[in-house]
C-alpha cells in the first residue's frame, strides 16, 4: 500500500506537479488541516486535481493538532491491514 503526504504549508500544486506520484497512491493525507486559515491552500482544489488524476483514491483531510479526520484514516488503515491478512 502507498500512502503519499501532502502537507497545507506546501501548497496545492503538487498533484499536477508530480502527478506520477498522485496516480500510483493508494491514499492520500492531507495533514495541518489547521493550517488552512493561514495560508492560500485550496482543499477543494486540491480533491478536484487528485480525483483529476485517479477518481478512486481514498484522500484523508487531517489535522494532528485538533484530532480532525484522525478517526477515519485509522478505520481505513485497520480495514486494508484485514483484507491483506
């Protein structure tokens, strides 16, 4: 399984600037979703290019600091360990 970490403070041009790396994920994290309110970062852009780029990837908005998405990411972690047992 490839998870690929995209973090707010990096910007949302790296799908469409590595997309190779976008289209042989599995997931994606977007991670210091509490950053948003301090930055230019568009989420929405960015789900837009990455489902641009593979419609099925599962994309997780998250943020360590306030816990935000934490829980769904875990879940989908738990359930791909069980279907590769």
């Amino acid at each position: 399984m490839t998870i690929t970490v995209l973090s707010v403070p990096e910007g949302n041009d790296k799908p469409l600037k590595y997309p190779a790396l976008f289209q042989q994920s599995d997931a994606v994290v977007i991670n210091k979703l509490d950053l948003l309110e301090q930055s230019n970062f568009s989420l929405s852009e960015v789900e837009s290019d990455l489902r641009s780029l593979q419609p099925e990837l599962r994309v997780f908005p998250v943020s360590c600091s306030n816990q935000q998405g934490l829980k769904e990411f875990c879940s989908y972690l738990k359930e791909r360990i069980k279907q590769n047992e």
